[in-house]
C-alpha cells in the first residue's frame, strides 16, 4: 500500500503497466478532475471510474486478485481502513467477475483521505474506503485507477 497525494506522485517511481497508468493519470489529471460519473476505457490493462457517493458508517472489506487500486480523492474527505490478508477472515468465494475478495477483521492503520490524496493497494492490501470522518458524512468525488497486475 502506499499513500502519497497528487503533486509528488511521480511516475518513474512505478514499473511496468502501474507506471502507464500513473503517467496517464498524471498527464490527464486537469480532465479527470472534471469527467463524468462512470467507467472509462483507456487500454486494455487500466481504465477508471469515477465515483460519486456520500461517505459511510461502514464499508465492506475488499481486495483484488487481478487489479491494483489507485484512489484518488478529488472531492471531500474519507477514511479508508487498510489490513493484510494474514489479519483477516475471507468472506465467501473470489468474485471472478468483479475481481472481489470480502473479508472481515481489524484495521491495521486507518488512512484519512483528504483532496488530492491518493492511496494505492496491491492485490495483498485489503481495505475499506469510503467511510465517515469526525466530520460526519459527507459527498465524495474519486477517481479510482483499475491496473491490471503482472502486464
């Protein structure tokens, strides 16, 4: 997992299919800002939705087996917990088609998101997004980067 915001995050320091998506994240970042709601086709190993919700009392424990996140907070401000998968109890059966392991246990570090913050999970970093700051509830705008692992 790393967590960094938008004006460090660099390129150069990612490989491979992770490094495009960044770059292209990083050039286009001025019209991600303001795209419409939805997914959105770049190539065939990353695209992006945008994601527009109100934060939460609680989320679900989620993790992927072929994608790794990028979340980029463009409005608001979220929680988001972060465990590994040794700390944690599965869920039912993978997802195959929505690439989702379910699990639930304990937060190992909790994340507060803010504009402009970006966290992004491996296949191995489990976590819970959109929840509630000691602000309450509030509307959140994100840009999350799906990358496909291993290309």
């Amino acid at each position: 997992m790393v967590q960094t915001y938008i004006d460090v995050l660099n390129a150069k320091d990612y490989t491979g299919t992770l490094q495009k998506a960044v770059e292209y994240l990083l050039k286009n970042k001025e019209q991600l800002r303001t795209q419409t709601a939805g997914k959105h086709e770049v190539e065939a190993s990353f695209f992006y939705i945008i994601q527009e919700y109100d934060s939460k009392n609680d989320a679900v424990w989620e993790s992927h087996k072929n994608y790794i996140d990028i979340q980029w907070v463009l409005e608001g401000e979220e929680i988001m917990e972060v465990s590994g998968k040794k700390h944690m109890k599965p869920l039912g059966e993978y997802d195959a088609s929505a690439d989702f392991y379910g699990s639930e246990g304990d937060a190992l570090a909790t994340l507060l998101m803010k504009k402009d913050d970006l966290a992004i999970f491996y296949p191995a970093d489990i976590h819970k997004p959109g929840l509630k700051t000691s602000k309450g509830n509030m509307p959140i705008r994100k840009c999350l980067f799906k990358v496909m692992v291993g290309e």
